[in-house]
C-alpha cells in the first residue's frame, strides 16, 4: 500500500488525472491523501468532487477555504465568483449528495503510525495535538449539523477573529479554527493571524513571520503536510513542514507527494484544458 498526498487541485482533474497515471495509482491497494481546495479555478471541479467520493475509504480530503466557500454558494449565501468554474458543479443532478459528502470532510488528517498531519493551511504555533482535534473535531460536529449554514457557514466569513484568546465563544473557537485550519500564512509579532500577505516572505512586513517558522506545540517528530500558499511554492526549507500548493490553477504545476520513499512527483498546467 501506498499514500500520495496532492496538493491544491482546485478543478484541475486533468492534471490530476495525468500524476496518479504516473505512478500506477490504485485505490484498492493506495490512498490518495488531498490537503483541501479541490475546487475553484480550474474546468473540472465536478469531475474531482465525484472522483474522490467514489474512492471512499482510499481518499483522505480536508476541507481548504475554497471548499468551504462552496458549501456557502450552494446554500444561497455567496454569489459564486465567475473566474471560478462552478457552473456545471452547482448544476449537477448529484450536487446535494457530494455538498453532504464534502461537508462530513474534516479539518485535519492524521496518520499516527507515521506521526504526520494534515491540514489545508497548516496549525498554529501555539496548539497542540490535543487542541488541534478537539478544535478540528467541534467545527466539523457543526458542519454535518442540519443547521450548518445558520450556525456557522454565514458567520465565518470575518477577518477579526484572528487570535486564539480565552474569552472566544465556542462560535468565536469555530471561526477562529477556520480561519488558521484554511486561510493561515503569516503571524504577527502579536500572534494574530494576518490575512493580507500572501507573498515570500522576502516581500512582506518583517513584522509578520510565516507560521511553520515559529515555535510549536506539536511534538518534535510530527510533520505536517499542508497547501494553499502558492507564493512558495512549496518550499519552507523545514523538514517537517512540507508544502504541496504549487500553482498548478495559476500556470504552474501540481505535485504529488508519495510518503514511503519520500519523493515528489509534478504535473505541468495543461494549456487549452476543456471538459470532455
């Protein structure tokens, strides 16, 4: 058995498709692990959705911020972004069986035997293990409620609630682990989440630090396997911090990575993708 884990797909299922031919993937013997934002850009968000839902125990998918956003256009409370190719998907005769199937997704992954974790944007610097699942486990508890969309998908969008304080609601807690689980990349010097940097960190604020450079609460020997930064293309030049988003929806390419002999397999954007 094997375990690939990819990174942002973001409608890509081409692309996808062409990197699991690469190395003979198969789902009665593999597991494909996805860290988040299957959809959005790319032609082929429906394509991807159904896939993954087909391969049952073999996919292992966290929710990324793009999925969740999907979850509040198809609710009536986001009017979709038309750079993101969600036509076909919203149209689709099976779309409320894959919402119900993408909102029963988590917001993290873990592979205890191999002490690793997943996430779509990465954990924050002062969480453990413990506050991580128990976080995790509670917006996840509410997102395959009847009453998710009134009980937190039209709450979360805010960018105010970006520090981890005592005095948080429990809907305050489901924000804010929302907002670092999808949407983190730097930290302040005040430890606060900052939302408008995306950039290397040769181009921001020295004031803000990338979040896998501070000091963490996860034991030592855990990795963490985490997308949604592009800028970097994947590099953190930390061993146990390992980025999968390299670009592939803005020209560049996707990569898989195969966890038990540690090597990196990529896809180049195809150019003139169209559905079949």
């Amino acid at each position: 058995m094997a375990n690939y884990f990819v990174g942002d797909i973001q409608g890509c299922f081409q692309e996808l498709s062409l990197l699991l031919e690469k190395v003979d993937f198969n789902p009665s013997r593999d597991n494909l692990w996805a860290v988040g934002d299957l959809v959005a850009r790319g032609p082929g968000s429906l394509a991807t959705l159904r896939f993954f839902k087909s391969l049952q125990g073999s996919a292992k998918v966290v929710l990324g911020n793009h999925d969740l956003h999907l979850l509040a256009i198809h609710g009536k409370l986001k009017r979709p972004n038309p750079k993101d190719q969600l036509d076909e998907l919203l149209a689709a005769d099976d779309i409320s069986s894959i919402i119900d199937w993408l909102r029963s997704q988590p917001l993290y992954q873990e592979l205890p035997t191999q002490h690793l974790i997943m996430t779509h944007a990465g954990v924050p610097p002062n969480w453990n293990l413990e506050t991580l699942r128990s976080r995790a486990n509670a917006v996840s508890h509410v997102l395959q409620s009847p009453r998710y969309l009134t009980d937190l998908i039209e709450h979360m969008y805010t960018n105010d609630i970006d520090q981890d304080l005592p005095q948080l609601s429990a809907l305050e807690q489901q924000i804010y682990c929302i907002n670092a689980l999808t949407r983190m990349r730097y930290i302040t010097d005040s430890g606060k989440l900052d939302f408008n940097c995306k950039a290397p960190i040769e181009h921001c604020n020295a004031e803000l630090t990338p979040w896998f450079n501070l000091p963490h609460n996860l034991p030592t020997d855990y990795r963490v396997v985490f997308g949604h930064w592009a800028a970097i293309m994947g590099k953190t030049k930390i061993t146990n911090r390992l980025g999968l988003d390299t670009g592939c929806c803005w020209g560049e390419f996707m990569t898989l990575w195969h966890l038990e002999s540690d090597q990196k397999i990529t896809q180049d954007k195809l150019k003139d993708v169209k559905l079949s």
